[in-house]
C-alpha cells in the first residue's frame, strides 16, 4: 500500500494499534473524496489480518465483522488490535512483577539466611569469649590452693573451721559432682603455664653480645666471647662439650649448640632461654639440659638426643656420634678419640676452667654455597 494523497504513511511503516486507526482514516477521506485509490474492503481484510497476524489469533468477532460493512470491519479490527495489544502489555506487566516478586523473595531469604549464621557465628564467638575469659580466670589465683579457694564460701568455713580439710573436702566430695569442671593440680598447673605464655609472648631482649665487656679470667667464658659475633654473623657454627654436676650433685654431661643458645637467650619467655648476662657475671652456670642436642645423665644412665636450628643429629648407623650441619650439609664427628674423614670437618680445641673443668669445642666453618 502506498502513501496516500494527503501524504499520510502508509501501514507498513506504523505500529498494528496505529495501522487500523490510520487505515480508517485513509477510508473515510477517500469516501468523502469520492477517491478509488484503494479499494475499502480490501483496506478493511488487510487491517483484519494485520491485527490477527500481529497478535496470534483470530477471534469470532472479527471473522463475523468481514460480511459487514467496510466502516465497521474497519473499526472492530482497530478495536480488536487495541484489545490484544493492551493484553499483551498487561500480561507483561504481570510477568515482570512475577520475576520481581521472585527476586525479593530469593533475596529475603539470602538475608535470613545470612543472618542466621552471623547470629550463630556471634553466639559462637560469645561462648569462645566466656570460655576464654574463665580460662584467663586462672591467672589470678598464685597457687592451686587459692584456685580451691574460690569454691569454698562461708559457711563451710564457719561449720567446717579448717582450710585444708574443706580443700579436700571440695576435691574429693564435690570435685566430679557439685563444682562440675573442676581442675586437678596438674591440669591448673598445665593450663596456667599456657596461658602465661600467651599473655607474656616471646620477647626480644637487648643487646646480643653480652661477652663484649666481659674482663674476667676463666679461659671458657673467654672463648665463648670470641665466638660470639662470629656465630651470629654465621661463620661459624660450634658445639661444645661438657660434664657437670647437677643441683641434685649428679654428673651431667651434653652437646650444646652454642649458636642457638646465644640466640634464645634475647626471648625472655622461651622454654629453652638461658640467661647469658648472669653467666658471664657470674650469678648462673651453663649446663647441659635435655633439650640440647644430646643430653646424658650418669646416675639414671638415660641419654637423650634432639635436633637443633643448626644442626641434626645423626645416631643411627654410624660409627659414632654425628651432628650434621642444616645450612652447608657437612657430617661433624663429636667423638673425640675418632680420626675418620668427619672429624676433619670441625676443629677440636680443648679448654680448661676452674668453673666448668675441661669443655671441647669443636667448631666447623661453615661452608658458603653461590
């Protein structure tokens, strides 16, 4: 169909709802012209069937309308495309306040779910707090007696009229039953000596060479002042050996990576912290302990080995001792009577104290890998 002669566009070119008003109007001004450009019954069956194609479906209405007039097909296709078109809106409509709905709902749940793990997740966090402010409770009391203290109120006191025997009293009578999670004297001692350790971490002291200024005359402090600033530089790595006698008067005897225990001694709270300001003034002594990198105890004949920072011990199919070292992976041979090919790795210097008696150090250049 092409543009009639007012210059209106013609159907193609407009939107169905526009198309059957534009239609009518081309009828009626050609029928007052007295025009036969376009025949109306066809101009009526192509809005019909633009309307019907347009919105997917023929009605009864619309095929009955085609055996009336012109004017009126006319108008019920323009009515019938308005109709469907205003369905077609409508049902959108619907559809995206269906998929709105939806969302908000997966949404809200999303929201409820999310606040119930936070409340769970806070709950948890609130018994971890109590619980871990009942353990720092501990802190407070100086000995397992006044742990036991707390549990006994007044009238045991005023009926019973003895500490000790209300103590046991709570222990043994009321230690399962009535005072519920009641800690032993181990269990206080164990858990008290964790949680000082968590309120005091590791700490680092001040300066490391404490044998800087040292003046005195034992031969083994000096040596150990001489080795100091080149075991913490990495040069060397040295081990020495020594007997003693043991608070309990017991000779003692072990391998001490001296490195590392230099080192530990600027943590004040460290298991294995050894106070080298007092050895070199004097106050304390160096001796063996368990830790170190073999510990032997003459009276129990009990020996003990253990891995150092520096070096790992080797005692299994060997022919003696031997201490491997972790940075250069060179075997040392701490037997002092053995000439194999490991002993060459270290040199064995031997020293004489009033203090300590006579102490081996052997002490192996570590070798630079690039």
């Amino acid at each position: 169909m092409t543009k009639s002669n007012n210059g209106v566009a013609s159907p193609s070119q407009l939107p169905s709802e526009v198309k059957i008003v534009q239609l009518e109007v081309e009828v009626e001004e050609e029928e007052q012209r007295g025009g036969e450009t376009c025949c109306p019954r066809e101009v009526a069956i192509y809005a019909l069937k633009e309307a019907a194609d347009d919105c997917k479906m023929v009605t009864k209405h619309a095929a009955a309308a085609a055996a009336a007039g012109v004017g009126d097909i006319v108008m019920v296709a323009a009515r019938f495309s308005f109709k469907c078109w205003q369905q077609q809106q409508q049902e959108e409509q619907e559809q995206q306040q269906e998929q709105l709905s939806q969302q908000h709902k997966q949404q809200q749940q999303h929201v409820n779910c999310s606040s119930d793990s936070s409340n769970n997740c806070s709950k948890q966090w609130e018994s971890c707090l109590n619980s871990f402010e009942v353990e720092m409770t501990l802190l407070n009391y100086g000995s397992y007696e006044e742990y036991l203290d707390q549990f006994i109120n007044i009238n045991d006191v005023r009926y019973i009229r003895n500490w000790n025997v209300s103590r046991q009293f709570i222990q043994t009578a009321c230690g399962k039953s009535c005072m519920g999670p009641l800690l032993s004297r181990s269990e206080f001692a164990e858990q008290r000596k964790k949680l000082e350790f968590m309120w005091n971490p590791r700490g680092t002291g001040g300066s490391t060479l404490y044998g800087a200024n040292y003046k005195g005359d034992d031969e083994v402090l000096k040596q150990f002042a001489q080795r100091e600033l080149k075991l913490i530089n990495k040069q060397i790595a040295t081990i020495v050996f020594m007997i003693t006698r043991s608070h309990k008067g017991f000779d003692i005897s072990g391998y001490i990576d001296l490195e590392q225990s230099l080192r530990e001694s600027n943590c004040r709270n460290s298991e294995q912290y050894v106070n080298w300001q007092a050895i070199y003034e004097g106050k304390a002594k160096l001796v063996p302990r368990p830790h170190d990198l073999s510990y032997f105890d003459w009276y129990s004949n009990k020996v003990r080995f253990n891995d150092s920072d520096n070096f790992r011990v080797v005692p299994n199919g060997a022919h003696s001792l031997l201490m491997m070292h972790r940075g250069d992976l060179k075997v040392v041979c701490v037997n002092a009577g053995c000439c194999c090919s490991e002993s060459r790795n270290a040199i064995r210097n031997v020293y004489r104290s009033s203090i300590y008696g006579d102490c081996m150090f052997f002490d192996h250049i570590i070798r630079r890998i690039h």
